[in-house]
C-alpha cells in the first residue's frame, strides 16, 4: 500500500480537491477538520497501516481504524476510494438518497473501509480499546488506530476510556487527536478549555506524543512510526496532532467558521486555484 512522500502529497492536493466538491455538491458537511487531517489520512494509510484489499469487516491479522470525530466524513471517504476500497465515482454520491456515503460514516450499507457508525462524537476510543481487546485475544500482533477531534474531548465518555486502557495496559492502540483548537461554536480554549492535555493523558497513564506540525507530512508519518515503536510496552499510546482547521486553503484557515459550512461555486473555484494540480483526477 506504501507510496513515495512526492505522490502521498500530490494525493493530499487531490483529495483536498475532493472534499470541497463533495461538500460543494450538496451544499452541506464538514470542509474544515477534513481539510485539516489530509495528511494524518495520506501518512496512515499511505505508509504506516499495515491493512488488506478487499476490504473485510474482521481484520485478522490487519491494523484497524476508527474514526471517532465522524463529521469528517469526505477526507475519510476520499481517502478510502482512492487507496481502492471502492470506486472515485461514487464519492459523487456523498450526502445523497440512498448513497453508503452519508453525512457521518455508517455500517449498514457495507461500505468498505468503515467498521463502526461515528455520528455521535465521544465513542469512538471506547470502541477501539474493545478491538485491541479482541485482538490480545486472539493473539493478533496487529495494531489499533483512532482519530478524534480535540472538542469531543469534553465528551466524558473519552475520559472513562483514557482510564480503562491504562488500567488495562492496553499497549496496542495508538489515539491520535485532532489537535487543531476549534470547534463548532469557537475556540476549544473559549468553548471549554481541555487545560494541559498531554500532562493530563500522562496522568492518566498513557504514553503521549507530541507533533506541532501537523500538516507537515514528513512530520506525521515520523510520529505515527515513532507511536509504534512504543506500542507493546504495557501503556496505550496517544498523539497530540496539531493541525489547521481549513488547512490548504486560505480563506478557510485561522477561524471555526469552516467547521461545518459549504463553499459556493465561486469560493470551489477560488479553492482550486490554491490546490492546483497539472492533471487533476477529479470524479
């Protein structure tokens, strides 16, 4: 699944691209997160996650992946389609009657790539830390993934999960969190502030890592990499990822405002013209 650092960029552009058609399309979704996480998606599933095509729901012997902040919706699925878990055209169904691609990702219709339904922000450790579970069980030597937001931290559920594992010296699971200070209503700090949060995870008992340059590529796949030279070693272990809301286009960085609202046909074309490529695969 691996490809060159040249082509996972040219790919982050390209699905950047894909976000805001799709949010576009039907006036509706979640641009800014997603823009903002590209390339904790392109690193993961370009580099560091060993997984298996075709895509099957109980991943023996595979890492797995939970999306917890499931409103960012269009970079998972961009993502999913264009490393093969089904066709680019079909991302010309997001948010649609119908279409498996909905609004936040579900499990119903069999989409692949999606393992748990993510609407309701808060859930999706809990779930994660019950597959590393499993997999201990099974003797499965394979890896766990999450991604949540920053915001849905004050959900209290987090919390009691963040506990769970460490209590349970679940070492196979590897949180990343969303890191970007912005949530629908303003600024996390603003909104209710999660205070020191790496030395709250200490505290908790987690191993916690810490990378200021979230949009940096490079950067990301070296800190996920780094994450799992430190699984195995009886503490789960967390990623602080500090990335830009709107990230790769400038009017939508630098403000909340882009958390949950569709560009229009003239800010579409304004976008591209920031996220330009000389052959674009657009759907």
């Amino acid at each position: 699944m691996s490809k060159s650092i040249e082509e996972l960029k040219t790919l982050a552009t390209q699905i950047r691209r894909d976000i805001l058609r799709m949010v576009n399309a039907v006036n509706s979704g979640h641009p800014g997160g997603s823009l903002g996480c590209t390339e904790f998606f392109m690193a993961l599933y370009g580099k560091v996650m060993n997984y298996k095509l075709p895509f099957t729901m109980e991943g023996r012997n595979e890492d797995l992946f939970f999306l917890s902040n499931g409103h960012i919706s269009p970079v998972f699925y961009s993502t999913l389609a264009r490393f093969g878990f089904f066709p680019v055209d079909e991302l010309r169904t997001f948010r649609k009657l119908d279409s498996r691609l909905q609004g936040h990702p579900t499990t119903h219709e069999g989409l692949p790539g999606v393992r748990v339904a993510s609407g309701s922000l808060g859930q999706g450790l809990s779930v994660a830390i019950g597959a590393a579970l499993g997999k201990k069980l099974d003797g499965d030597q394979s890896l766990v993934y999450t991604l949540q937001g920053d915001g849905e931290l004050q959900e209290g559920q987090n919390w009691e999960a963040f506990m769970f594992a460490a209590a349970k010296k679940v070492d196979n699971i590897i949180s990343t969190i969303d890191y970007n200070n912005r949530q629908i209503d303003g600024d996390v700090d603003q909104v209710l502030s999660l205070g020191n949060l790496h030395a709250k995870l200490e505290a908790f008992g987690w191993k916690v890592l810490e990378e200021k340059n979230g949009n940096d590529l490079e950067a990301v796949i070296h800190i996920l990499e780094l994450a799992k030279t430190e699984t195995g070693k009886g503490k789960p272990v967390a990623i602080l990822l500090h990335t830009e809301m709107g990230s790769g286009v400038d009017f939508m960085t630098g403000t909340h405002a882009w958390h949950g609202k569709a560009p229009n046909d003239e800010q579409l074309e304004t976008a591209f013209k920031q996220l330009y490529l000389e052959a674009p695969a657009d759907y």
